[in-house]
C-alpha cells in the first residue's frame, strides 16, 4: 500500500484564495482525519469522518473551514477565502477499525504545507 | 477536559547512549490508548510505538520501549542506542476511543555524534 496519499504537498497562494487540500486514505480504513500542525498551537484535529460521514467538526476554525469524503478513497479541505494565520502544515490520517472495536493506530500523510501571502 | 504534557521542550542524547521522553496525561477513562509518534524534518508523522491502558506490561519495539505508569498517568518513551536518525520531533498522543486523539506540544530531540 502507498500509505496516506495528500496533495499538493505544498502550497503558497494570496490572501481572499480559495485553497483545496486533498487527501487518499488507505484503503480499507474507515476513518479519515484532518490535523492543522503550527508552531503556536501544535497539533490540532479539525474534523473526522467515518464511513465517509462526518462525525465531530467542533475542530474547524470557522466557516471558511469546510472538508468532504465523497466517497471511501478521497477527501478534501477547502479554505475559502484564504487569510495569513491559516498558513500552517495540514495532515490527513486514516485509521482501520479493528474487528474487536478497540482502538487502532492512525497512519498520517505526509502532510500539506499551506503558506498564505 | 483531556490533555497531553510533554514538559521536556528539547533534549540531547549522545550517539549510541540511551535517552527517555517524559509525557503525562489526564483522564477519567480506565481504558484508553497511549501513542508516541516521530516527525523527522520531512515532516511526516510516523508511529513508533502503541500501548494499550489495560495490558500492564509495556510496551517495546526494537530499541524503543516505554514505562507505562497508569496510576501516575505517565508514559514515558525509552530510546535505547541513540542513533543519528532518531533525531527528531517526538510527540505523545493519548486516546480514550482510539478515534480521537489528543497530541503533547512535541520533544525535539537531538542526537549528538
């Protein structure tokens, strides 16, 4: 398997742009996450989904903050409009549920670094 | 509230010696999952080692091994043999569902030749 898929890897775009971050989980796994890294607040779960629903937002930002799975193998996260202190590295993880309902490791992407000017 | 405390910022360790990452959490839960994840430079996060809160024997991978304390909600991350890859952002992960997980602020770790 190729592991967490994410593109781009890196991104500069202008402040009032739209930014489209996109994610390929592994497949078979059943959950999906999206993480904003920066050095101020460190390592911040923004939305997860399972099953390609989405089940706890309480982590986006704010409105211009919005994230789909439409289907099992792809999810993105759009910023629209884009501002300067949303510049930070963003990662996806997807997870496989375990048979016995227990937790299993997450497995991350290499990771999206978004620079607003 | 769930919290991660990684209180050691930054730590050295000379090549081939051992160095051991502090983490400490809070929780109500009895049954959660304990993570410590590796991000080199190239940013990715990588796992290193798991632990799951009811196995009473820590958990060891290879050189990496942990002291898994639940009454004093503490694991801490052994690196036995340091060696120059190792150098690296560590971060402890905490997980009461094993779907949310809760991260520490991250150990930079340098390993000196």
């Amino acid at each position: 398997d190729a592991g967490v898929i994410q593109s781009p890897r890196h991104e500069v775009t202008e402040m009032g742009q739209e930014v489209t971050l996109r994610c390929k989980p592994i497949s078979g796994h059943d959950y999906l996450f999206w993480y904003r890294q920066t050095m101020m607040r460190g390592l911040e779960l923004l939305i997860y989904f399972n099953n390609n629903v989405p089940i706890d937002d309480s982590g986006m930002p704010e409105d211009r903050f919005s994230a789909k799975m439409p289907n099992a193998s792809f999810s993105t996260l759009k910023i629209q409009p884009s501002e300067p202190r949303d510049s930070a590295v963003y990662f996806c993880a997807s997870q496989p549920r375990r048979l016995d309902g227990l937790g299993e490791t997450q497995y991350f992407g290499p990771g999206t670094r978004l620079l607003v000017l | 509230a769930q919290t991660v405390t990684q209180s050691q910022p930054e730590m050295s360790v000379q090549e081939a010696e051992t160095v051991t990452l502090s983490c400490t959490y809070d929780t109500s839960e009895s049954d959660y999952y304990l993570f410590w994840y590796k991000q080199p430079p190239s940013r990715q996060m990588i796992l290193v080692i798991r632990q799951e809160a009811y196995k009473q024997q820590n958990a060891t991978e290879n050189r990496f091994s942990v002291n898994f304390q639940k009454a004093a909600k503490s694991f801490s991350l052994k690196i036995s043999d340091s060696q120059l890859g190792d150098a690296a952002m560590y971060f402890c992960a905490y997980s009461p569902t094993g779907n949310q997980f809760y991260f520490g602020t991250g150990t930079s770790l340098t390993v000196i030749p």
